[in-house]
C-alpha cells in the first residue's frame, strides 16, 4: 500500500484509481542561503470530476505543488501519477497523453497570452499542432465554439482581436478557452480570479462551475482566499498549505464551517464581516505573531508554532506534527488539536451554503 492511500485524505479514493496523486511529494530549491523545501513530503489525490481546492498564503508552496502536479516540475522525492501511472516513468506518447490531459490556467491572464497573436490564433494553435481539428477553417469553427462555452458571444467579435483589446475578464476567459481545446480531464486554475475585479471574478468562478458541471472536468482550485473556495469548491474538498505541508485537509464544507487546525481558523477569522455586530464576535483566533518564518530557516517542530495561539512550549516546537483524523474525513496537522480536541470557542461560521 503506497503512502498515498494510508493518508487521510486518499482514504476514501482506496479501492479505486485516482485521477492524479501526488503521494510524498517534495520539492527542493538549491540556493545562495541553501537547501530550501518548497513543499515537504505532501500527499494529494483528486477523483475524475472533483473539485479540490489547495489554499494558504503566498509562498506556502501552492503553485510548487501545481506545477508538479502539471508536469511542470520534477518532484525532487515522491510520486506523481496520472491514471495509477508514474508521469516521469512514462513513455514519450504517454506523457503527451498525459499533459494533454491536464491544462493550466494561469494567474495573469495577459502575461499567459502571446501578445502578438490573435485570440483565434491562441486557441486553434494547439488544435492544429495535436491533430484535434482537421484544417484552419475546422480550427476557427471550433475556436468560436470554445469562445461560446466560455460566454464570450458573439465570438466573431473576438477572433481577430489581441489580447491588449480585451479587458482582464475576457483576456482570463480566453484563457480558460484555450484550457479546453484539447479536451482535458483536469484543469489547474492557479489564483485564476486573483487579479480580476470583484464583479468579473463572481462572473468568471460562475462560468467556471458551468464547465465543471457540463464537462465534468476535474479541478485542482488554487485561491488564498476560503471565501473563494468555498465558492466555488462546496461540494468538493480542501487541502490547507502552510510552508510547504499540508496543515488541514477534508470535505470544503467542514474546513469551512468547522475548521480545527488554529492556522485554518485564523485564516476564516480574517474574512472581512460586513455585519458590524458579527465583526466584534471576531479576533478571538489572534497570533502571536504576524510574521512568516522564512523557508530558507524554518523554525523546529511545527512550523506554525511561532504564529500560533494554541503553542505549547516543549511540545510544539520540538516535533512536526503528523496529519491525523480530528474528526471523520477530516484530518489537521496539530498536536495540542490532537490531544485536546478543537477549541469551542472558534471563528464565526460562515453561511451552510455558498453565496447564501
């Protein structure tokens, strides 16, 4: 048994291929300073068809562990499988297979797009260059029917523009466009409505859900924010990253409503609250301390200890806690949440349904 399925989060997935995994994964960066381990021995596994949302602050190791995920990066120890197969012992045809399969849509939607070409060259490019369309005119038949899927109608006003004519939302739905030509199983959105205004980010995170639904296409669903995965991954699942480990892991209703892990809680405890009355029920998740420890001299124990309001001396800073079962499906890297159950006291719960 890999150690993929020992650990919590691939307990239900046992019995059954997972779509991809990431089993004891880690990533380490050579540098002036030293070795530094971007993400530390992680375990992930996302079904076909399901959503799992990866959240923490920047520089937790979010995109390190997408870009594995992709192909993008060798894991310097671990395993990353697609369909139950290593992609780094694969032949070359399968690993084609494989990076068709999974498609990337990138943070800035204008740094991601080739500004000297038009958005219908952008997207029947990799329809031509793999085969999936027969000649040009089948290519620009099926460039306007991507562009349709992503809301962008009527696409002839859009084939013949470059990406500079476009505003943030449309240059990202483009993007998300060209993600589909090659009919992929999985799709990395990595901070994908970060750089979007309020309004178009609602819009793009519904366009997204659609495709999802009709598609049934997976999601590996990269966000800082809780309110955004809560969103967009409710009937999925969350994975919380704190400097390169996976700190709280389990069903994105239960991270949100009843998160155990104190880094998680004060993650939630920091979403504005437009009720001024629900806003002084807040403040009772306050670290010790505001900032990050570098990963370059990553403190001993848990790495969390120095932030963290439930630190015991002795205990927390002498062992790295070990992500365990806090409650059924749900498991949190903590020793006194080990020991002593989840706080009562914790974050103001967030509404029982998205977008109520």
């Amino acid at each position: 048994m890999s150690a993929l399925e020992k650990s919590p989060q691939a307990a239900e997935a046992t019995g059954r291929t997972s779509l991809i995994s990431l089993d004891g994964v880690s990533q380490v960066f050579e540098t002036k300073a030293g070795p530094i381990k971007a993400v530390d021995n992680i375990n992930l596994s996302i079904n076909p068809g399901e959503v799992l949302c990866l959240v923490g602050e920047s520089g937790s190791g979010k995109t390190t562990a997408a870009r594995m995920a992709a192909g993008l990066a060798r894991p310097t120890s671990g395993h990353v499988t697609f369909d139950g197969t290593d992609i780094w012992s694969m032949k070359r045809n399968d690993f084609t297979t494989f990076r068709r399969g999974v498609q990337y849509v990138h943070q800035d939607p204008y740094a991601s797009l080739n500004p000297t070409r038009t958005i219908q060259q952008t997207i029947t490019a990799p329809l031509l260059k793999h085969g999936v369309v027969k000649n040009k005119k089948e290519a620009a038949e099926k460039a306007a029917e991507l562009l349709t899927k992503v809301d962008l109608t009527p696409p002839e006003n859009y084939l013949s523009k470059f990406p500079h004519q476009l505003s943030g939302g449309q240059r990202q739905r483009v993007s998300v466009a060209r993600a589909l030509t090659l009919d992929p199983k999985l799709i990395i959105a990595d901070e994908s409505t970060s750089m979007l205004d309020v309004s178009i980010r609602i819009s793009v995170l519904a366009m997204l859900g659609r495709l999802r639904d009709d598609l049934g296409v997976g999601f590996l669903f990269i966000t800082h924010d809780l309110a955004i995965a809560k969103y967009f991954g409710w009937n999925g699942k969350t994975a919380v990253m704190y400097l390169g480990r996976i700190v709280e892991f389990g069903p994105t209703p239960k991270i949100i409503n009843a998160p155990t892990h104190p880094y998680t809680r004060a993650l939630i405890d920091a979403i504005p609250e437009p009720d001024p009355d629900l806003t002084k029920t807040k403040g009772r998740e306050s670290l010790r301390s505001l900032e990050i420890p570098s990963l370059a001299d990553l403190p001993p124990g848990c790495s969390f200890h120095p932030r963290c309001p439930l630190f015991e001396d002795g205990l927390c800073d002498a062992k790295v806690p070990q992500l365990v079962e806090i409650r059924t499906g749900q498991s949190a890297a903590c020793h006194v949440v080990a020991r002593d159950g989840v706080p009562d006291d914790g974050p103001q719960k967030l509404p029982d349904e998205p977008g109520s």
